[in-house]
C-alpha cells in the first residue's frame, strides 16, 4: 500500500524536527514498508517539498546553501527555515 500526500507531509515535518537537515532518501525509506521500493516516494516527496518551501516550512538545501526548487536537480537536502 502506497503511502498518501499526507503522510509524506507528515513525515517530511516530522523527521526535520529531530534533524538539523533530512535527505529525500530518508524519508522514501521511513515510508516504505518491508520489501517495497522506497525509490518510488522520491518524486511524491519533492512534491511535497515544493509546497511545503512554498508554504514557508522548508528549506532546499544544495552545497549548505539555501536554494530554489525550481528547476535544481542533484543532490539536495531539506531543513527547516531559520527564523530571524
């Protein structure tokens, strides 16, 4: 069974509450359950990413700097934003 946008939601705010920064890889892997893909939830949970940065409750990050989703591709990770 395949988790829902809410879970991955969940999970991704969850998992940045005890991690300074979280990888989509990590997430993919707390999703999957015994003997499934974990590789099938990347594209889900940048999905998710993307709205939640567009919400302000994360941050890409690429080489320990902030950036844009749009359009980044590579290695990235997320954290939460910092509040001035």
């Amino acid at each position: 069974m395949s988790a829902s946008d809410d879970t991955i939601r969940e999970t991704i705010l969850a998992l940045l509450e005890t991690a300074k920064t979280v990888a989509p890889r990590d997430i993919a892997q707390q999703l999957a359950v015994e003997g499934e893909d974990w590789r099938k939830y990347l594209s889900r949970i940048r999905a998710e990413a993307v709205r939640l940065h567009a919400e302000g409750l994360l941050n890409f990050i690429r080489k320990k700097q902030v950036v844009d989703p749009a359009g980044l591709k590579g290695v990235y990770r997320f954290s939460k934003p910092t509040r001035d």
